[in-house]
C-alpha cells in the first residue's frame, strides 16, 4: 500500500516501512491511497485514510555555502546555513474502517422553537 502525503508545504509518495527528512514530524493531508488495484484520489484529501508515523529525531542537513561578490570594489562575502531535519519512519496506511477518524464531527441539530 502506498499514499501521497503533504507534510509542510511538500507532498511525499510513501509506503511502509520508508525513512524519510522532512522539514516538520507531523502529516498535515492524504492526498492519495493506492491499494494494489484501486486508487483513491481526495478531494483534496482522503478522509478514510490515516498514515502512522514514528519520529526517530533531528538531523543536520548538509552544509550550504552561500558566496556573492562584487567586481572592481572589493567585496565578498560568504554565509554558511545547515538546516535540521525531522527523520521519520512510516509506520503504517489504514483505509477504511480500521482507519479511527481524524476529527469528531458532530452532526447539526436543528431545534425549533
């Protein structure tokens, strides 16, 4: 079983089992579920499905190396930036009935009075 997931402003196609450096621990939306031959898209997301995650801790990123420099004046400079990574690992995909609802939504009552 696979599914799309956005978490943070990207979207990651991911399967059980898979480690992953994201930006943040937390999936925001199931885009998409494929269950061997059935595909269920959201609109935008898929309600039904929950994606289970285990966070395994920061990591640094690699280091970047930023230059600018200016001709005929003398200038240069250099910045160095090294981002944290969440590193997740995906635990399981439920669908369906064994999935347990993200949100209790209670039905509109109506009283007339």
């Amino acid at each position: 079983m696979q599914a799309v997931v956005k978490i943070g402003k990207s979207q990651y196609l991911v399967t059980p089992g898979e480690k992953l450096l994201v930006d943040r621990a937390q999936v925001d939306q199931v885009l998409l579920v494929i269950d061997e031959d059935k595909v269920l898209v959201g609109q935008p997301e898929v309600t039904k499905a929950v994606v289970t995650i285990k966070d395994l801790g920061e990591v640094k990123g690699d280091k970047i190396r930023v230059s600018n420099y200016k001709a005929k004046s003398r200038s240069r400079r250099t910045v160095g930036f090294r981002p944290r990574y969440h590193q997740i690992e995906i635990q399981e995909i439920k669908l369906g009935s064994e999935a347990k609802p993200k949100k209790d939504i209670k039905p509109a009552t109506t009283s007339k009075a």
